[in-house]
C-alpha cells in the first residue's frame, strides 16, 4: 500500500511541529518507523519500474 504525498507532508509536518520522535510520529499514525524514516529523506514514492520483454509477447504466440 502507497500513502498519499499529503499524508506523508503531515506526518513529517507532525515531527517538525511538535518535536516528537519518529517512533512516537509512527505510533501517533499507526505506521512502521521505517516507512517515516524514509519519507524524512524521501517524500516523492519512485516510480514503478516496467520489466522489459526479452521477446515480444506476439513472437511467442
């Protein structure tokens, strides 16, 4: 599951604001530590990749 990029802006909001830890941040929220830990330093999710065919599904058939 994905949060939304305004979820993630007042989660980091909360710790800048009320100077709480990322644990007590997680446990306000109810989400892993780690997933605010990286939203501290990352806030945009990366893209999705695409696997790239060695065979073009059409030459399988």
């Amino acid at each position: 599951m994905s949060y939304s990029i305004d979820f993630r802006r007042k989660v980091i909001f909360t710790i800048e604001e009320e100077g709480l830890s990322i644990r007590e941040t997680a446990k306000q929220f109810r989400i892993g530590s780690a997933s605010v830990s990286h939203w501290i330093n990352q806030i945009e999710p990366k893209g999705s990749t695409t696997r790239q065919r060695k065979i073009d599904k059409s030459e399988l058939i």
